[in-house]
C-alpha cells in the first residue's frame, strides 16, 4: 500500500511538471509559427494611366533628290549632315551635250524663222498672179483657160498651208529649244526644301544614268529642328485609349538610349493602316516632338509612354493587394465561399489584369460585355487576428502600381494584406 502510495505521488508529480512544461511550450510553438502579414497601407494621391510602346525617331518629312538627266558628276558642293537652303546648288552634271543640244535647238529656231519670209514672199506672188488672172478673165474668157485659173488659186491655197507649217514649225522649234535649256538647268543638282542632308548616295566623278529610272543622289529632312516624328505601334485593344488621349491632348513622353533626358511630345495621328503578326493587329501611332538641339535623330528607338487618363485625390490600393489571393484556411468561414467563387460574379483577386481572350471565344457578345463591366468588382483582404476578412471594393484606373478605388469601405491608411512575411534563417525557433 505504501508503494502504491509511492508510485501514485511520482506519477502526480511527473503530471503537475509535465503541465506546467506544456503550457509555455504551446504558447511558444504557437507564436512561432504564428503568421506575419505583409501589408500595404491605402493611399491618397494621384493617378495617371498609361500605356507604353516602343516606335522609331523618323524625320517629319524625307525630301528625296534625284536627277533627270544621266551624265558624269564633275562637282559636289554638299557632304553629310550639311544644312542647305531652298535652291541652293548640291552638284553639277557634265553639262557639255546639253549645251550643244541647246545651241543646235537655236540654230534651227533660227532656220525656221528665216524660212518665214520665204514662204510669204512666194505666196504673195501667187497671189498677184491670182489676181492678174481673173483680171483678164473679165476681160475675155478666151484670154485664159479654166485650167489655168485652176493651176493659179491652187498654188496660193498650196503656198497659204506652207506659211502655217512654217509658222507651227517655229513653235515646235521653240517647244525642242525649252525643252534643251530645261535639260541644261537639270544638270545643276539643287535643294528643293530647306533643310538637313541625311543622306548622301554620290560621289565625285560618278555617272548618274537616269535612262530607266530617277536615281537617289540625296535625301534631305526639313525641319528636323522643329519637329521630329515617332513612329510606334499600339495593339488593337490599347488604340480606343489612345484615341482619347488624342482628343483630350495628354502629352507622350519617351526616351531614347542615346540620352537620359525624358523627351515629350503629343499625339499627332492615328493612322489606318493596321499591321498583322503573328495574330496580333497594331496600328501606326504618329508622335511628334520639338527637336531644338538635334538631339533626336532618324532611326533612334524610343521607349514610349502615352498618358491616356489621370485622376486626381483618389484613394488608391497597391495592386499587390489585388494580386493577392489566400488560402482558404486562412479567411474567416463565413468569406470561404468566396474563393470558390460562390459569392460574386467578379474574378478572383488573383486573376488581375488576366488574358481571359480563351474563355470568351465561346461567350456571346452580351456576356462577354456584362464580364468586362464587373472586371472591376474585386475583393481585397485585412487581417483579423490570425484570419482574413475580405473587403469587397470597386476599381478604376490604374497606373501599373496602384488602383483608383471607385467605391469600398477602405479609408486611407489602412492596411491591406498582401502576402505572407517569410521567415529568414536565422529567425527564432
């Protein structure tokens, strides 16, 4: 009995120890593998939306001089980034065969011309012929016969188309002379256009031969100080935004890698002539840009971003808190349903800004338009104790890193969960 006695004591002890061990173990055990919450706290501020593009610098306008005429180069007057004025001269063509063209055309001007008196003086001898015959026709039939006075009228008419022939043969004569004297000035190369020569495609001593088709001797960009253009492409789904960034004159801003100064522009046009690849369809989108300093020059790729909305003192959430998406033991019973989908309509947090084009290949119009009006109904998550209670909110615009919040009951500064704090080696066990 008394070892019984003896053994029920040590076995009592060995409880009241074993329990009052337990307990601090458990609360340890319990906070260290308690969860830490990341979070994000709800802001007020500014908004803008964007959309980016890459494009390339191009001039406004490419101003290709070619020649007319073929012919050795014997002068260059012109090089490489020049700026010219209109009608200043480039370069010279061997100008010899066509000066002998125009002096032969003068010489047989001059022919034509002198053949002019020729031609009037024997009509107008016909013509006194004509009227000494019929003269003496009055007087007497018999003095001269039918046949005659034939031979006579018949030889004025001959004479009177001479002199028009001569006459029109004076204007060809002058048409092949203009026509010489403009081939000679083709000879002298000049700028149509004030500008900046990009581009130069001949050397002294070269033989341009323009027989088949107008050779490329320069290509000047006017106004390259003015203005220069950014030719870039926007998908089809990005273009209605662009459009109203158009209309409502948002600036564009892009950068080049030549220079780490931010460049602005404006949205100039918006061209029709879609490009498809790879079953994607973009539009050309035309920037223009002032260019002062000529620090933007043809065939430079930008990296370019359209402001195409902008909101002003909204509350707005991180998007990492859209982004996030909870286990369900870890949410409160009463919000479960809503990670099955079972309570809204809306996508799940996790499923932002998501490619939903493969499921809405089997949607009707009606559906897929009511799915894009609740693309905006989300849920987010605050953290309440060691559960989570989803917020139900409705977004709006969004910068890449933060979303307008439309409607919710989410004042500012609170935090919101984004994920779970890791736990860093090191860290107490």
């Amino acid at each position: 009995m008394r070892t019984l006695l003896k053994y029920l004591i040590i076995l009592a002890v060995i409880a009241g120890l074993g329990t009052a061990v337990y307990w601090p173990i458990s609360r340890y055990l319990a906070e260290r593998n308690k969860i830490v919450w990341r979070t994000a706290k709800v802001e007020e501020g500014k908004i803008i939306a964007v959309v980016n593009s890459t494009g390339t610098i191009k001039p406004k306008l490419q101003v290709t001089v070619g020649s007319f005429v073929s012919g050795p180069i014997t002068e260059l007057h012109c090089e490489f980034n020049q700026e010219v004025k209109k009608d200043d001269l480039l370069a010279k063509i061997d100008p010899r065969i066509y000066e002998a063209n125009v002096s032969r055309d003068k010489a047989v001007l001059a022919n034509r011309k002198a053949d002019i008196p020729r031609v009037q003086a024997q009509l107008q001898q016909a013509i006194n012929d004509e009227k000494r015959a019929i003269a003496l026709r009055q007087e007497d039939k018999t003095f001269i016969a039918q046949a005659e006075m034939d031979k006579f009228m018949f030889t004025r008419l001959s004479l009177e188309a001479q002199l028009k022939v001569a006459e029109t043969g004076i204007d060809q004569a002058e048409a092949t002379l203009d026509l010489s004297e403009l081939n000679l000035g083709y000879t002298e190369i000049k700028s149509p256009v004030d500008g900046i020569v990009i581009d130069r495609k001949i050397d002294p001593g070269q033989t341009l031969a323009a027989a088949f088709q107008t050779p490329e001797l320069f290509i000047i960009a006017p106004d390259m100080r003015q203005e220069m253009h950014v030719h870039a492409s926007v998908d089809e789904a990005d273009i209605g935004k662009i459009h109203m960034a158009q209309e409502k004159k948002y600036p564009v801003t892009f950068v080049v890698d030549a220079y780490d100064d931010l460049f602005s522009g404006h949205v100039q046009e918006i061209r029709l002539s879609s490009t498809t690849l790879q079953n994607v369809v973009t539009y050309p989108v035309i920037v223009g840009a002032p260019n002062p300093e000529l620090k933007l020059l043809p065939g430079m790729t930008a990296t370019i971003s359209f402001q195409v909305d902008e909101r002003s003192n909204v509350r707005k959430l991180p998007n990492t808190a859209l982004r996030f998406y909870p286990d369900a033991w870890n949410v409160r019973p009463e919000d479960q349903p809503i990670l099955e989908g079972m309570a809204s309509n809306q996508p799940k947090s996790g499923e932002e800004f998501a490619d939903d084009s493969s499921s809405t290949i089997t949607q009707s119009a009606i559906e897929q338009a009511e799915l894009r009006k609740k693309r905006g109904y989300r849920h987010v998550w605050v953290a309440e104790g060691q559960k989570l209670r989803a917020i139900p909110v409705t977004t709006g615009l969004s910068d890449g890193k933060f979303t307008e919040i439309v409607e919710g009951d989410i004042p500012v500064g609170m935090e919101l969960v984004t994920g779970i704090q890791p736990r860093f080696q090191g860290q107490a066990r």
